[in-house]
C-alpha cells in the first residue's frame, strides 16, 4: 500500500512540475515579447515589470520579473 501512496505522490509532484514550467514559458515570452516591443521604440520598460528594475541585461530582467509574477501565483 505504501507503493501507491508513493506512486501517486511522485506523479502528482511530476505533474506540479509540468504546470509550473509551462506557466513559466508563458509567462516568459509574454513578458519578452513586451520587453523586445518596448526596447525597439527605446521605451524604459524595465520599470514596467517588477523584479526588473536592477537587471542590467534584457534576459535577465525579463525573467527577474517572471519569477516575481510567479511569486505571486502561488
């Protein structure tokens, strides 16, 4: 019976993990797409979006701010 348990919880954590990464892919190419619009028209975007306000690269304030979105989610 221990299996089971076992069994479903690991499935259950593989499944969590699944739902996170593509919440997080998402989340990620919205927010680029924002970011590459707003760097084209030599917007400050980095205010925009918090949790990228101290990246010094596109990439990484892109995903400081994906993080900080996520933090919220849960």
């Amino acid at each position: 019976m221990a299996d089971t348990t076992n069994l479903s919880l690991q499935q259950i954590l593989k499944n969590d993990s699944k739902a996170y990464l593509g919440i997080f892919a998402v989340s990620f190419c919205l927010l680029l797409v924002v970011a590459l619009c707003a760097q084209a028209m030599t917007w400050q975007w980095r205010s925009w979006l918090p949790g990228a306000e101290a990246e010094k690269s596109l990439i990484g304030g892109v995903k400081g701010a994906v993080y900080t979105f996520m933090s919220h989610l849960l």
